[in-house]
C-alpha cells in the first residue's frame, strides 16, 4: 500500500528530472563563479564572448552538466554614478542523466562592478 504522499514515476520521468536538476546546477555554478569575481572575468574566448566554461562536472555517478559563461554587455546602474556598471551575463547549462536524460538551462545574470578606481 502506498502512503498518501508517494507518488509513482515512470523511469523517463525520473530521468528527465534528474537532467533537469543537473543542468539547474550547472545554472547555480556559473552564478557562483559570477558572484565570487572580484573584477570583471576575462574574456577566454573573443569568437562568443565566454568568460568561463566547465566541461562533464559531476553531480552524482549519473549526472553530470556542463555550462558556459559568456559576456553579454555592460551598463550604468540608474542612480549608482558612472563607475558602477552591470555586467550582463548568458549562461548556458546542459544537464545529463543515465544514457539518454538531456536537458538545457539558459540563464542571464547581472553583476555590479565598480570600475574606473
């Protein structure tokens, strides 16, 4: 007899979910490396504009994710003066799960450098 807070899942549900969390973590780590910059990342790749990828990181024995960062453009902060900028962000994640679970997250982010000190 199942409780009344089990819930049955087909094994392609299960794995699509799995996939979908491992990209949502590629997601998370590319905010992190983002947040963590004391000053704009460089430019690794000028063809996209990528600051920053990572390639098959593991979450568990199956998932895994990869993710890119790559420059968007910069831009004042209303009410901030002219030294404080945004820097927007697009952030590609793919998350994989068992032999076939694939999934895709795209993100922008936006981080405030101050520049010009």
């Amino acid at each position: 007899i199942l409780s009344g807070t089990e819930k049955r899942t087909s094994f392609a549900e299960s794995v699509h979910n799995s996939a979908v969390f491992s990209a949502d973590s590629g997601g998370e780590a590319a905010i992190h490396f983002l947040r963590m910059s004391d000053s704009p990342p460089q430019i690794v790749d000028f063809a996209d504009g990528t600051v920053h990828s990572e390639n098959d990181s593991p979450v568990i024995a199956t998932q895994e994710f990869d993710f890119e960062c790559q420059y968007s453009r910069k831009r004042p902060k209303p009410g901030w003066g002219v030294m404080f900028l945004d820097y927007d962000y697009n952030i590609d994640s793919e998350g994989r799960a068992a032999a076939q679970g694939r999934s895709n997250v795209d993100l922008v982010a936006s981080r405030l450098f101050r520049e010009g000190y």
